[in-house]
C-alpha cells in the first residue's frame, strides 16, 4: 500500500475542522461541531424513539453528509447498490458502537473535535480506541471477515438516502411532529440549512477521500500507512487553532469540559468497544454514513443499528453523563450500572462475532 500522503485527505480534514468550529460557532454544543454518535442520538430522539429531553433535535448535518456522498459518488460514478456482507451482524455491532461512543459521549470525530478543545477526557478515549483498533486488527489478522457484498438493485442503493431527504423535508414543512429539546444539547443548533450546505460539502469531500478515523489508525498499525491519520491530525489542528482564534480555549483539563465526563475507566472502556466494532464494520460511524450514501446497504442497516443503539442508550439510561456544576459543587458524571454492564455485555458480543467469523474457530472445526 502507498505510503504518501492523499492531499484530498488533507483538505478534507480542513474541511471538517473549518465546518466543525464554524456551525459551533452559529450555535451547536461546544465542542461537538460535528459528531455522527450525538446527531444521530438527536435524530432518534426527534423522532421519538427515544424520550430523553435534552437530546431530541432532527440534525441536518447526518443528512448532508449521507447526500454529500450520494451526490460526489454519482458524479464521479462511483455509486453502486450493494449489500448482503451479515446485514443482521452489522446492525447489532453498530448498535454497541453507538452505544460505546454515548458512553463516551461522542464518536471518533468527536473526540478528536474534543481533542482541539482541550479535553483531556477525549485523549483517555483517544488510548481506549487504540486499544479497540489493536483488537479488532488482532482479529482481521487471524481471517476476520463479515463476507462480501453484492450487487442489488438501485432501490437499495438509495434506500437510506432517500429515506433521509423524506425525513428532513416532513421536518421543514411540519417540524411540529417531531420533538424538540427546550435545554441541553438538542436546543442548541445551527440554522438548519447552513448546516444542511456545510455537511453536504463534508460528505462530498470524505466520499473523495475515503477519511476514516479507524480505517487510519488500523493503516497505521498493520501497514505503516498514515495517509488517513493525517486528515485526523489536520481536524485537530484547524480546531484546536480555531478555539484559540475565536477566544474559546482555555487551557487543557479534564473538568469543566463541554458536555464530557472524567469518568476515565468509562471513557476508555467505551472506546475500547467502539474501535473494536468499528474495525470488524471496516469503517467509523462517519465512513459508515459516507458508504451508505454511495449505495452501500449494508453501511446503511448499520447506521439503522446505531439508530437504535441510541434509542436504547436513552430509554434504558446506559448513555454516558456528563460533568456539572450545581450550586458551587463540581459533580463528576460518567454512566449508572446498567450502562456498565451493557458495555461488558458488548464485549462478549463483539468477542463472539470475532471469533465466530475468523480462522480462529473455522481451524478448530476442522
């Protein structure tokens, strides 16, 4: 594999950081300009799958991004209806990466935006996801593997993406059917169709660019390739220059971050289940979204699992919280047991599914 550097990667990581600081600044939470894990979390709660209040907002950057790709994939023909890799197995892995990165409170994307801001909570996230990459490459290494894909009709293809425009245009025209957050983090958003423009041209530029925050830390560790990493390195770089810029950062520290917890144990062992999941996925909760634009069905029944994954987190309370101050009194947050266990109970799934599509157990069958 080629070592150099993709300069789209590097563009595209300007652009993400450059959208994630400038929709912030027009009025989504601190340090969560973009992150797939929570606008998804948003969505299933403005559709009411889930009844948490602070978190029901329908976000336009998940359909941006999914049209984005559709629209880059179509024109440079690179878009094909395909699907049938263990759809069932995908959706119940990206459920628990959804559920991981609540626990967390963010996805890779996040956390590398959280990063920039100077949560030092987002660097203990940033060691339980390599550790979860180092496991899922410990299993593609033994012959991981979900089975390939094939070609189906174009209805599929568009399935997902349609259904998004459908949703997002009954959202202009009677936003009265869907819930809306009046605090936390739900109440707090960009103009929609700013941020519907600013996530179509992310997910134009990630689908030229394939950026993958997994896919880049597992370059990293099987080939030595570092050409994906590098527009993650670039996010941080923009964002944590833009907080300076626009007199947002205050120093590195893991209390009084926006909406994170210092909870560490949880922070990485959530991770550790979200990197896991997404090696054996073959992509990020973004890349997901970005494959499921160019047609992918089976990137498109998982972004249907972390739907509901999230739904889960909120109706069950395993997602993580965050942090607070209350009357004076520093509060720590972090996850209730339930949420603990869910975790523990994820890596026994994820450990089964390892194990079940590697040479790991087919040898031991013979």
């Amino acid at each position: 594999m080629s070592k150099r550097i993709n300069p789209w990667v590097l563009i595209t990581g300007a652009l993400v950081g450059i959208a994630a600081v400038l929709l912030t600044a027009l009025g989504n939470p601190a340090n969560m300009g973009f992150c797939i894990a929570c606008f998804i979390r948003d969505i299933a709660g403005a559709t009411h799958l889930h009844f948490a209040a602070p978190v029901q907002y329908f976000r336009p950057e998940i359909v941006g991004l999914v049209l984005g790709s559709t629209i880059m994939s179509l024109a440079s023909k690179e878009f094909k209806a395909r699907a049938g890799s263990s759809p069932a197995t995908r959706f119940i892995i990206g459920a628990f990466v959804m559920i991981g990165a609540l626990v967390f409170l963010g996805c890779p994307l996040r956390m590398v935006i959280r990063m920039g801001g100077g949560d030092l909570n987002a660097f203990v996230g940033l060691a339980g996801f390599f550790i979860g990459i180092l496991i899922g490459v410990f299993f593609l290494k033994k012959g991981f593997s979900l089975k390939r894909t094939y070609e189906v009709t174009k209805t599929e293809g568009f399935a997902l993406p349609g259904l998004l425009i459908l949703l997002f245009g009954i959202f202009l025209a009677v936003p009265s059917l869907f819930a809306f957050s009046e605090s936390g983090p739900g109440s707090k958003y960009a103009p929609a169709l700013i941020s519907l423009l600013v996530a179509i041209v992310v997910g134009a530029f990630a689908q030229k660019s394939r950026l993958c925050m997994v896919g880049g830390m597992r370059d990293a560790v099987m080939f030595r390739d570092f050409n994906l990493l590098s527009g993650f390195a670039v996010i941080f770089v923009v964002v944590f220059l833009g907080n300076v810029i626009l007199g947002k950062f205050t120093g590195f520290s893991t209390i009084s971050q926006p909406i994170s917890h210092s909870s560490e144990l949880w922070n990485l062992l959530g991770m550790v289940l979200v990197g896991w999941g997404s090696v054996l996925l073959g992509g990020c909760p973004l890349r997901q979204l970005i494959l499921a634009g160019e047609g992918n069905g089976d990137s498109a029944v998982t972004v249907l699992g972390m739907l509901v994954g999230a739904a889960f987190a909120h109706n069950f309370k395993l997602a993580g919280s965050a942090d607070s101050l209350v009357d004076g009194v520093y509060k720590v947050g972090g996850i209730a047991t339930t949420g603990k266990v869910v975790v523990l109970i994820g890596f026994a799934v994820l450990l089964v599914i390892s194990l079940l599509n590697s040479t790991l157990v087919k040898k031991e069958a013979k």
